[in-house]
C-alpha cells in the first residue's frame, strides 16, 4: 500500500473498496494517483471480485428441486396460507410431523396411544355387545334315605334353658305377632311335622300348595305342640319363657276350635287341633275347658279319642325314636 | 442478494399495503441467497433450509410493525444473523448428540466454552462441506465466525460497514479490522493452498 501517505493503509483502502461511506470524497483518481498504491487496489480488487464471484456461483447452484419446495413452504406458511380448515390440519399435522420426527419418547407414546385405540372397539364389543355368559347354577341334594333329616336334632338340654318370670320382656302384641311372622316358629312347626312323620300319617305330601293351604291352622297346632313341649322341657326348673306365648297360642287355638265347630268343619287337621287341645289340657297349661262353648265341646268331644290316639302314637314313637 | 428491495419494491412495506407479489418475488429470488449465507456460516443443509424457513416467517410477521429504516436487504440479513444466534443458542443447550461423532460417552460438557465447542459443526460435516464448497468457500470455512460473518456480509452482500455494524452489534472501526484481518487470512489460505497441494503432490 502506499508508504508515503499512512492514511491509506490496507485497511482503509480495503474499506474504500468495500464501503460507500469510505469512498464519498475520495475518488479512485485521487488514489490511484500513486502507481503502487493504484495496483494495490487493483490486487486486492480483483481478489475480492474472484472471492464474491466464487462464492455466489456457489450459492446458484443449489438442488434446485429442494430449494423450489423449500420456497413453496414459506408461501404456504406466508402470503398463501390456507385458513380454512384445510389449511388447520396441515399446519396441526405439520407440528405433529416435526415433533414426532425430533423425539424418540414421542413415538412411542404415539404408537402406545394408536394400540389402545385400536384396542377400544374390541373391548367395547365385549363390554356392551357381546351376549353375556348364563350363570351356571347348581343345587346340592343332601344324601341320605329319604324321609331322613338332613340334620341331627338336639333336644333341648332342661338344665340349660333359662329360668325368667312369666311375660318377662314380651308384650302381648309381640306375642301375637310371633305367630304369624316368627321365622323360628314355622322353623319349629315344619321340623315337628316331619318329626312325628305327619307327612305320611296325613297325606300331606300332596305338593306345598296344599300344605300352604293348611299353613296357618296347621301352623298353630304344631306351634302349640313345640311350646307344650318345651314347656314339658323346662319342667323341672319351673316354667319357661314360652309360657305367655303358650297362653296366647292357645287362645288362638280355642277360637279357631269354636270357629271349626260353629262351621262343622271335619278333617285330619281336626283331629289334630283337638289333640294339642288335650295335650294342653292334661299338662294343665292354658284356658280350662269351661272356656268353651258348649256347641265347641261337643264338636271338639268326637275328636278328642282319635286325638288322644295320635298323640299317644306320636309320644310313642318319639320315645321310640329317642331310645333308639 | 440479486436486487435491491428497497422503496416502492420493500416486500414489507407492500404486504402492509396488501401487496403479497413483492414478498413472494423476494422469496423466491433470496431463498438461495439465505441458503448459501447460513450453509457458509457452518449450517447443514437440513439446518439451513430450517434457518431460511425461519426467516422469512419471521419477516412475514413483522410487516405490520416495519417501519423502513434502511435498506431492506440489510434487515433482512438482521433478522437472518439473530436467526442464526438463536439456533447456535439451542444448540449450545440441547445435549450433545453421540452422532455427530464428537462425543461417543454422550456426557455432557458443563462448561460454556466446551458447549460451545460442542455445538460446532463435527469433522466429519466440515470435511463434507469442504469437499462441497469450492476453493474459497472452503478457506472461508477455516476463519473465525466473527471474520466469516463480517467478509460475508461486506464482500458478498455487499452491504456497508454502517449495516454490518448495525447488524452485528459492534461498532464500526471492529467491522473494518475484522473485514482487514478477514481479508488477510483468507488470501494466505487461498496462497497456501497450491503450495500444500504441490507438497502433498
């Protein structure tokens, strides 16, 4: 560069070359004034100008085919972006494109999410449409000999059972209502009846309809027959809880008696009331016989002997039972 | 850049107007410019065509708060060389990529300067571009980014000391002893060149 005048350095004839703010008030006359300072410039010209030319011949001759779709994407995302619709999920699947393409984690998300919702309409199928399986049910029998009982009866132990003041903590109501609803009461009348083998003696075994026809009548005898019994039960240690239900159960018993002899009734189930009458009677428990109607005693009068009869066999064969 | 963008052809100034065509022209005109611009600065090309993509967006959005202060090229190269700092940013905090063959361990350097090392081209990229670029693109790849950014903006673009600084952040009298210094070396190198060559030979 020139030596003789330190202004123009390489630098700053560098910047006159490059820079239009460099050159206002130095024409290139006045620098190339100097021969040396001349061919400097025009060295470090024609360098820049091979360097320039190099480089942006470079810079036309990229892949022409990328580059064209390079410049359709920035329209598309600029001056011909599509707001419609359309052009939403582009741009949503675009993102998701991107996004899906840059992390690994992503994928597998992706592709865990695509499976359960492939698997949603199979577990719907199964859920909703899919008939359901019939629920299989099966009854057990109890083995045995028929007749048996599929249990072993204990007879109530005297000296266990408690020892309360009649009446104590039952009304009269409750009483009343025991006959009807008492769960344990047609526990204990059914297992009485099979107990004395009723079913057999009578006929009864004819279905549950006609046994039900019966149930409420049948029902009483028999539960007055159980509380006669526990009542027999517990005679040692004075009487028992059961005695005002025993009063009540007998009351019952005497209405129906009067109801059956004003009606002239005359059946098996007869002859059994009458004999829980005359159990009744001789263990001195309940109203006396005086309490009848006179129509009432000599209706119940026929029915006493056969009564008497059943009871004796049924005494009888419960002692046999027992002994065995 | 191939035209002037300026006045009445400003793309900015027209699609505030309502105007696409001039917006439209410079990107299909300047695509390239930008492509090579970035590609030369050290990016991939998957990473320049992102760089490119990146800037027009960002110019397109701009066009309703652009006031024209300037020549628009050099906004435009503004927005591309803070496109560029930005992605060197993401780049310098993303972790290490054990693919790029700088780091098979994939521990992560904690240190700014070795991100930043990290963040560079690897050898294996450089060599590809050294064998892509011609002779000059290949010694402008061996200098310094600051030099790189300053000889590119001036000597290729053409564009004035004033905007290189405005660009770059720096004053003036930098942009000029960088570009001298920019200058200096890249002619060694194209020097040095044959005679490494005769050597080798």
């Amino acid at each position: 560069m020139s030596e003789h005048d330190p202004k123009w350095d390489d630098e700053a004839l560098l910047a006159w070359l490059l820079d239009e703010a460099s050159r206002a008030g130095h024409p290139r006359a006045e620098l190339e004034r100097d021969a040396r300072r001349a061919a400097r410039l025009a060295e470090v010209e024609a360098f820049l100008t091979d360097c320039r030319e190099e480089l942006r011949a470079e810079s036309r001759e990229p892949e022409p085919e990328s580059l064209r779709e390079l410049e359709r994407r920035v329209l598309r995302r600029t001056t011909r972006e599509d707001v419609s619709w359309r052009g939403d999920l582009r741009l949503v699947g675009g993102f998701l494109r991107t996004r899906l393409r840059s992390s690994v984690l992503l994928r597998v998300v992706a592709a865990s999410l695509l499976v359960h919702l492939a698997a949603l309409p199979v577990l719907a199928y199964f859920g909703w449409i899919a008939p359901e399986p019939t629920p299989r049910i099966a009854f057990e029998l109890p083995t045995g000999r028929e007749g048996e009982l599929p249990y072993r009866e204990v007879e109530p132990d005297a000296a266990q059972l408690p020892v309360e003041a009649p009446g104590e903590g039952l009304s009269e109501e409750a009483a009343l209502d025991s006959l009807s609803t008492d769960g344990e009461a047609e526990r204990l009348w059914r297992e009485h009846l099979k107990r004395h083998g009723l079913v057999d003696l009578h006929g009864f075994s004819g279905g549950p309809r006609v046994f039900e026809a019966w149930a409420s009548e049948l029902g009483l005898v028999l539960y007055c027959e159980t509380l006669l019994d526990r009542r027999e039960a517990s005679a040692s240690v004075g009487r028992g809880r059961h005695e005002p239900q025993l009063e009540f159960a007998l009351d019952h018993l005497r209405s129906w008696l009067s109801r059956s002899s004003a009606a002239g009734a005359d059946g098996a189930l007869d002859v059994l009331a009458a004999s829980a009458w005359l159990r009744a009677r001789e263990a001195g428990a309940g109203a006396a016989d005086a309490e009848l109607s006179a129509r009432c005693r000599s209706w119940l009068a026929p029915r006493l002997a056969p009564g008497e009869l059943f009871l004796r066999g049924a005494a009888w064969r419960a002692a046999f039972e027992r002994a065995r | 850049m191939t035209g002037t963008w300026d006045s009445e052809r400003d793309p900015l100034v027209a699609l505030r107007g309502g105007d696409p065509a001039p917006f439209e022209a410079f990107v299909v005109a300047e695509s390239s410019t930008f492509l090579a611009f970035f590609r030369r600065l050290g990016a991939s090309s998957g990473e320049a065509e992102d760089l490119v993509q990146e800037v027009f967006l960002k110019l397109f959005r701009h066009a309703d708060t652009y006031e024209p202060s300037g020549r628009f090229r050099a906004f435009a190269f503004r927005i591309a060389r803070n496109a560029w700092i930005d992605r060197r940013r993401r780049l310098a905090s993303a972790p290490r990529v054990a693919a790029r063959g700088e780091d098979a361990s994939g521990e992560e350097a904690e240190e700014p300067l070795a991100r930043e090392v990290a963040s560079l081209p690897g050898p294996a990229l450089i060599a590809e571009r050294r064998e892509e670029a011609g002779r000059v693109g290949a010694a402008l790849g061996q200098l310094s980014e600051g030099h790189r950014l300053v000889f590119e903006l001036g000597v290729v673009q053409e564009l004035s000391y004033q905007e290189i600084a405005r660009i770059l952040e720096i004053p003036e009298g930098t942009v000029k002893s960088r570009m001298f210094h920019a200058v200096r070396k890249l002619r060694a190198l194209l020097e040095e060149e044959p005679r490494r060559g005769r050597a080798q030979a």
